[in-house]
C-alpha cells in the first residue's frame, strides 16, 4: 500500500492502526473495500449496544448521531472513487490540453 492510500483511508476513517489497514488492503485489495469493512464493523459495534442509555437525574448517553453519521459515510464511500481506483470508463493516461493564446484587441 502506498503513502497516498494510506493518507486517503486514515482520511476516511480517523485514527486508525496502520498495520490493520495494511492487512486488510492487502487481503481486499482496495481501499474502499477497507473503508466499507472498517465502517462496517463500527456500525456493528455501536448496534450491539444500546444507543440510548437514561439513568433518571444523573445521565443520558445517546449514540444514534454517531450511528447516523456512519450510515451517512457509508453511503457516500459508494460514490467517491478510492485513490487506487480509475474513473468509469475513463483511462489512465495523462491527458495534455492546448489553447491557442491572441493578443487582446485594444481599442481607444
């Protein structure tokens, strides 16, 4: 895995153990199947709980903002394209694009 992968998946996902990214890159072999799975199992974790937790008086603990969110960027991991990843149906190749330069007409 590469630097700039690297810094698009901790990006994504915040802080996150460099050699767990690099294993699971290596295992999926694209950094947004890494981020899915990461995401995923960070939903599965907030769901196993309780997202709301009231003890009359002295606390509320309510996690189903963090649930939103990570619903939220897992819907739009399906729309942005990874670092290693090319457009759909585009190419790789570098693409150079001239314009031809006139002077400006002044006029008095």
């Amino acid at each position: 895995m590469d630097p700039a992968v690297l810094a698009w998946l901790h990006a994504q996902l915040g802080t996150t153990n460099t050699d767990d990214l690099t294993n699971r890159y290596n295992r999926l072999g694209a950094a947004r199947a890494v981020a899915a799975e990461v995401l995923a199992e960070r939903r599965a974790a907030l769901l196993a709980d309780p997202l709301r937790l009231v003890v009359d008086g002295v606390v509320t603990v309510d996690r189903t903002a963090n649930l939103g969110g990570i619903e939220r960027q897992l819907a739009q991991l399906q729309t942005i394209l990874g670092p290693d990843e090319a457009a759909p149906g585009g190419d790789d190749a570098a693409h150079l694009d001239t314009a031809t330069l006139v002077p400006p007409r002044r006029t008095r």
